[in-house]
C-alpha cells in the first residue's frame, strides 16, 4: 500500500471507549471507531479554544469536544456548535485535519502523505 501507513492494529479500539490518540507526520490525531464500525482519524486539537478531542464525546459518527460541545465528524468538518443561535451556518467554515484511514486484516493504516501535507496548529508539542 504506496503512501500508507500502519498505526495501530484494530485490536487497539477493542475498548468501551474505540479511541486512542496517534502522531503521525508530528501532527497530533484521534483515532476513533463510531458506533457504525467506520473509523475516522481527524485532529486532536479543538480549533475553537484548543481542548483535546481525545476527550471528546463519541456520538453521531464523531466526536464532540468536550469543552463547549462543537461536534466534529469523521471528515473533520465541524457539523454543531451548540451555543450559536439556531439556523447560524458558522460551522460550514470550520474543520479540523482529516487523515484518511483503511482497515486491512486486523491491521489500521493511514495515508502519510495526507499528514504531510496539513499545514496548522496540530504539530506535535512537546
Ligand atoms: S474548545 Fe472545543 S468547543 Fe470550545
């Protein structure tokens, strides 16, 4: 598989929790599984105020931030920020990075030269 990655095995998200936080390319990432079974690998800081979204709320085919509740979908792209007025489109302009993911044999991989390419605040911090 050019351009991918091994990053962790499947059996990795075998927990009542199916997340678990992944480097790759030194961007910060969140590896999950959503209640259908697919898998999304976004990044792991929030844009809003920066909250780790390895302790976000998995629900509704992603996560959502565990400070003031924006929802994130597997793709990245924001999809709710809860204290906007009802009918505001702002989360049309937000996302966060969204690597893309396969599942082969047990084995979860990743495509790197997606992570090569994000440029923004998911570096690794020391
Ligand atoms: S820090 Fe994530 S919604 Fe505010």
């Amino acid at each position: 598989m050019e351009n991918w990655v091994r990053i962790a095995a499947s059996a990795d998200l075998d927990r009542p929790r199916p997340l678990i936080p992944v480097t790759l390319a030194g961007k910060r990432l969140v590896l999950f599984r959503d209640e259908t079974g697919a898998l999304g690998l976004i990044g792991r800081n929030c844009p809003h105020r920066g909250a780790d979204l390895c302790y976000g709320r998995l629900e509704n085919n992603g996560l959502r931030c565990p400070f003031h509740g924006w929802h994130f979908d597997r793709t990245g792209q924001c999809v709710e920020q809860p204290a906007e007025p009802e009918g505001s489109k702002m989360h049309e302009q937000i996302r966060v990075p969204m690597i893309p993911v396969r599942e082969t044999n047990g084995e979860i991989y990743a495509q790197i030269g997606a992570a090569l390419a994000q440029t923004g605040s998911e570096e690794a911090r020391p």
